[in-house]
C-alpha cells in the first residue's frame, strides 16, 4: 500500500478517536431518549455535557492516547515502566475526567511501583482498548509486539480476560484496515474476534452502551457495520447514550481506518481542539515509523493525497495543513 494511503488512514483512526470522544462526551451517561429529546440526532461538537466541556474539547480517552503515544516515541524500545509514569504524570496533573478503575490503576502504581494489579473481576471496563491506539501504529508489522504491549499498557490499570479480549480485538480490526484491509476483510477480524469471545457477537445489538467493555465493543462493532461512512459510524455510536464518548472514540478509530481523513467531516474537524489536532499530527508519522514497514520516504511523500484533500477542503487548508505537519521530520 502506498505510503501515503497508510499516513491518510491512519491520521482519520486518530483523529476519528478524537472527534468520537469530543461528540460522544456532550452526551455522555444520558440515554438515547434523552439525548433524542434534546438534540434529536446528536451530530456536532457542542461541547457541554456532564463534564462542561468547551466545543471540540477531549477527554480521557484522547488524552491517554496522546499520553501512550508521547511514551513510546520517547522509548522507542517499549518500557512498560515509563508508560505507567506518563499516565500517571497525567493523572496528577488534574485531567478533566479519569475513569474510576484507571484512577485506582494508577494509585496503586505510584503506591507500589507494580505495573498490574491482580486479575480482577472489576477491571472489565473499557479504559485499556480506549487508549491503544498509539501501540496499534507502532507495531503494525509486528503481532507480537502488538500483543505483548497492548496487554502490558492495559494491564497497568485493567487485568481482565473480558479488558484482554476487547483491547485485543478492537487493535486487530484496526491494523487490518491500517494494512489496507477492506471492510470485508476487517468482518473477518471481528468474527474471530467474536469466535473467541461470543459474548462480544454485535448481532443483535442488545440496548447497553455502558462502560463494560462487552457492551462498548458491541455498541462500537454495530456502529461499525450497520454504516457507510465514518460520519454515520459516530453519530450511531454516540446516540446509543451510556459512555458514549468511549463507544464514539472507537467507533470514529475503526471507521477512520477504514475512510481515513477524508471521511472526517469538515465541520468536526473545525471544531477539535486544535492543540490534539497538533499532537495527532506530530505523533502519527513518528508512531508509524517505528511500526516497521509502511515507514514515509523522506521527500514527496502526500501529493496525491494533498491533491484529493485540496479538493474537497481547500478553503480551510486544515487537512493540508495536516499533511504538510504530518510529513515533518
Ligand atoms: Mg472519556
Ligand atoms: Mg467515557
């Protein structure tokens, strides 16, 4: 796959997490009716929800994924360590929302320096497969790399088969489409993902959208094939309520995979943040590179795909302003 397919697919995972997690925080812990009987289809970043949120602001999940991504382009030999100190740096510094088990993850760390707590019943959330995109892009050649880190930095806060499982599967569905993957070739990652976890099976999508990671990954997987573009993926998600910033952040990852950049609307992209826009773009070629194969050349690297994002965002210059970060040193 060309270079620059790659860089375009992989910057929409990121900025689809993003943007998932911006639109899906507004509506957070509300349910579909209520967010029905207020906004009918929740579709822009507005901002507000339980937390206040400004427009386009993130929350935990963008930012432990920029945390993560910071700490293995600053170890680019993996140190489990270090990335549980830069969760926990984060932590410290008062982050506008942190999940309870990873809170409790990382007290624990910087109690007693272990990276995992024992298995435990209560460690079935979504906090680990939120937030493991960064490994996903930097071992995209590498199963083993792949598993072995993302049960490492999943562990430091959540040790559960179900966590496992999910942070496991979610990953793989995402690197099969980052590869060049196609829809029906990420539906083959899903079924054996699915194989091996039934309770994780989309068909039917059961009414719960809560922070169980069971429920998550159903809500994001009907999400992901009940919708045709990556507009339409987020907006499912997000609308089912519950944590429906977690299900929108990997609703938008999976669908980003797969449209890239191009399929993030415009109006999204205007409104997020632009200090997580920067640190995505900084991060995704940098996080790439040390992924092994699918490593940009040096020079000319985003023409066509400058061109084809000119085209239909010219006016705003943001997705090439993107392109010319993301093609830095
Ligand atoms: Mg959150
Ligand atoms: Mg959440």
């Amino acid at each position: 796959m060309a270079d620059a397919v790659l860089m375009e697919k992989a910057l929409g995972a990121y900025v689809g997490l993003a943007v998932g997690d911006a639109l899906g925080a507004s509506v957070e812990f509300m349910t579909a009716g209520e967010i029905a009987a207020l906004h009918g289809v929740h579709k822009d970043l507005r901002g507000g929800g339980w937390l206040r949120l400004n427009s386009g602001e993130v929350t935990d999940d963008t930012q432990m994924s920029l945390v993560l991504g910071e700490a293995i382009l600053a170890n680019p030999a993996w140190d489990t360590r270090r990335v549980a100190g830069a969760f926990s740096l984060w932590l410290q510094g008062r982050p506008v929302d942190v999940g309870n088990t990873c809170r409790r993850g990382l007290r624990r760390f910087m109690t007693d320096g272990t990276l995992s707590g024992p298995p435990n019943e209560g460690d079935a959330g979504n906090g680990a497969a939120m937030r493991n995109l960064p490994v996903v892009l930097s071992t995209l050649h590498d199963d083993e790399a792949f598993r072995q880190r993302s049960l490492e930095q999943a562990h430091i806060t959540h040790n559960h088969r179900l966590s496992d499982a999910g942070t496991l599967g979610l990953g793989e569905m995402t690197r099969v489409l980052l590869k060049g993957g196609d829809l029906a070739a990420a539906v083959r990652a899903m079924e054996a993902m699915v194989a091996a976890e039934p309770s994780f099976n989309p068909r039917p999508w059961r009414g719960c959208s809560s922070g169980y990671i069971v429920d998550t990954v159903r809500t994001v997987l009907d999400a992901f094939l009940n919708s045709d573009s990556l507009e339409e993926c987020v907006v499912r998600a997000v609308n089912r309520g519950g944590d429906a910033d977690t299900t929108g952040a990997l609703a938008g990852q999976l669908a980003g995979a797969l449209y890239g950049l191009r399929g993030v609307p415009v109006r999204w992209l205007r409104k997020l943040d632009p200090v997580v826009l920067d640190r995505i773009r900084r991060q995704v070629p940098a996080l790439l590179a040390q992924g092994g194969r699918g490593m940009p050349p040096a020079h000319g690297r985003h023409e066509n795909l400058e061109r084809k994002a000119g085209e239909s965002r010219s006016q705003e210059g943001l997705a090439g302003g993107i392109m010319e970060c993301a093609a830095a040193p």
